[in-house]
C-alpha cells in the first residue's frame, strides 16, 4: 500500500509539473528579429500605410509586445513600458504593441481609447492582420501575450503569458527585464 501511495504522489506530482511548465512563445534569446509590417493606430504613423517598426527602430533596444485582447492588464504594462521609455535617456529605449487578429479593423477604436486614457505617449499601439503573428516570430497560439525585448535586432529576453495570466507580478518582471536590453 504504502508503494501505491508513493506512486500516485508521484505521478501527481510529475502531472502538476507538467501543469506548471513554463509557456513558450516567442522567439528565443540570442534569435534575430525579422522585419514584419504592421498598421500603425496611434503612433506618428496612424492612418498611413503599413510599416516595420523593427525596421524603424534598427538597433535601439526594443520592447516589443504581441497581444490578442485589448484589456486593462495590457493597459497597465504599456503604461509601465511608456514610463520606462521616458526614463532611459541616452539609450533611446523603443517600444511597441501589436495586436494579433484576423480581424484587425475592430480593435482600432479600444487602441485609441486606451491611448487616451492611459496618457500613453512614446509606445506606437498597431495591429497585424492575421491572429496567428507574424510566423517568424514563432507566437504562441497559447499565448495571449508575449513579450519580446531586443537590442542590436538579437533576442535579449522573452516573456509569455496565457489567457488571463498577466498580472503585476508579470508586468514587474517585464519592466525589471529592460536592464537586459539597456546594458
């Protein structure tokens, strides 16, 4: 009996590992980034044709964040990463949000609100036709948010989170994680 019980503990505890794996998504650290177009909703280049922001941003360091839904959880790490944009002076630290739909068109109005509303100043918000991500970048259709942070267009750091799991604790790790691309 006693081994039995041993067993199942280990299996349970095996099946919660599991369980508790990390989600990936995104590309990994010390991958390069690929240029990708997106249509630009509240940034300089809102209502024009699309662009590469990657492109834009060259070798400056990057945040940039792959979302699929447009809530107050989202709002609250692009207004951390637009406060800490204003702070890194010299290193002229970028960022930017795309939302990933296959309907881009209807999440232009909840960017703009968001803009508004936040006071979000130096973070482009934008879209991307097709829900699925730009397929170089490897996005998790697991995931509801992916961070990925670059500098010098290499791969420095890369965070995921599924459906309803950003949280403060997430958005803490993304901020203190801008030390890898601010170097």
């Amino acid at each position: 009996m006693k081994k039995f019980v041993a067993c199942v503990a280990a299996v349970l505890l095996c099946g919660s590992a599991v369980i508790a794996a990390e989600l990936k998504s995104g590309l990994e650290v010390g991958e390069g980034v690929n240029p990708f177009y997106v249509q630009d909703v509240t940034g300089p280049s809102a209502g024009k044709d699309p662009l590469c922001y990657r492109c834009q941003y060259g070798k400056r360091p990057v945040v940039a964040i792959f979302t699929r839904k447009v809530d107050d959880k989202l709002a609250a790490l692009v207004k951390e990463v637009d406060a800490k944009i204003a702070k890194s002076g010299d290193k002229k630290m970028a960022a930017f949000v795309v939302v990933l739909s296959d309907d881009p068109a209807a999440n232009e109005a909840k960017l703009k609100e968001l803009a508004k509303k936040e006071g979000i100043k130096s973070v482009p918000l934008t879209t991307f036709e097709n829900a699925a991500g730009p397929e170089d970048y490897k996005v998790s259709k697991e995931a509801e948010v992916t961070v990925m942070s670059w500098v010098n267009g290499k791969v420095k750091v890369t965070h995921a989170f599924a459906a309803g799991k950003l949280n403060e604790e997430g958005i803490k790790a993304v901020i203190s994680d801008t030390a890898k691309i601010l170097e």
